[in-house]
C-alpha cells in the first residue's frame, strides 16, 4: 500500500512578478525533504509564500531559459538558518515536480546565506544543471550577482534582467546572473 504521490506544479511569470518555490516542511532540512516538499507561490496558488519571504527578487530570460533569484528571509517560512541547502528538480528521485511549458527546472534553496534560485529550461543540459546541488546557485546555475538591498525598501527590491536578444551567447553572459 503507498502513498499518494502529489505533484509540485513552480510557475515564474517576470511581468507579474509571480514566483512559485517548493519549501520544506517548516522546521525541516531542504536536503532531507526532496520527495516531501510543498509549493507556495507569490499568488497564493496553491498557498501563500509571505510577503516577506523576498529580501530582492530579480528575474533573467533568454532563448534557453528564464530564472528568477534573489535573497531570502528564511524566518517567514521556517527554515533552518544554519541549513547550508538543498535542490528541487524534476530529477525522478526528488518527486513529483514540474514546470510546465518546461522540461527541466533546477531550485535551489541555501538558508545560511539567504540564497534562493530558480530556472526553467526548455531542454535538458547544462542551463539546469541537476548534478551539482551541493555548490549552490552559484556553482549548479552560475549566478553571481547578489546585490543587497537598498536602504529605501530593504524587503522588496525587484529588477528584471530580459535578455531577449536573438544572436545571445550564454557565456560571455555568465557573470551576469
């Protein structure tokens, strides 16, 4: 007799700013919890992430991928603040996740340095890396760029960093993520 297996459906929308994560049950290490993780979404469907889970939230699309990023606010949702982290995927052995219009998705949430990343990407390949979760954002996706918040509205700085350009090489973009 098993258990239901239940889907994690993650959505990123940068025009509304909409970003859907998956989170370990509250108190839990991420790293424990890939086959038994929730989502919750800015828009509230299927649950509310807080308003104030998101220190900076940025947004980058290209012809391969689009991903948001950012810093986080760890207490909001009951992280662990000494959790050095863990992924989400569409990898079989981390559950039932998709993102739909995408094949492949890579997440990775690292509450001891207030990291949180998601992409998307059409096909499978080096754009989601699901092999090197223990690196974090920067070494699995290879985002560099964590500016801090300004002074003015410490908990809420969005930007969005489109990158729609058709003749786009992904390498020279690398450092800036």
């Amino acid at each position: 007799m098993g258990s239901e297996a239940k889907r994690n459906v993650v959505r990123i929308d940068p025009d509304s700013e909409l970003v859907c994560l998956i989170l370990p049950p509250k108190g839990e290490l991420i790293g424990d919890t890939e086959t038994t993780g929730h989502v919750q979404c800015t828009d509230g469907k299927p649950k509310l992430l807080p308003d104030d889970f998101f220190v900076t939230k940025h947004f980058k699309k290209t012809d391969n991928y689009i991903q948001a990023w950012g810093l986080m606010n760890d207490d909001s949702v009951g992280l662990i603040k000494t959790d050095g982290g863990g992924q989400y995927d569409t990898h079989l052995d981390s559950g039932d996740n998709i993102a739909p219009g995408y094949k492949v998705f890579v997440e990775l949430l690292e509450p001891d340095s207030r990291r949180w990343c998601i992409r998307f990407c059409k096909e499978r390949g080096p754009d989601c890396n699901m092999r090197d979760s223990t690196d974090g954002c920067e070494g699995a996706l290879g985002i560099t760029h964590w500016p801090e918040p300004d002074e003015k509205d410490d908990r809420h700085k969005k930007s969005h960093d489109d990158d729609e350009d058709e003749d786009d090489d992904d390498d020279e973009d690398e450092d800036d993520n």
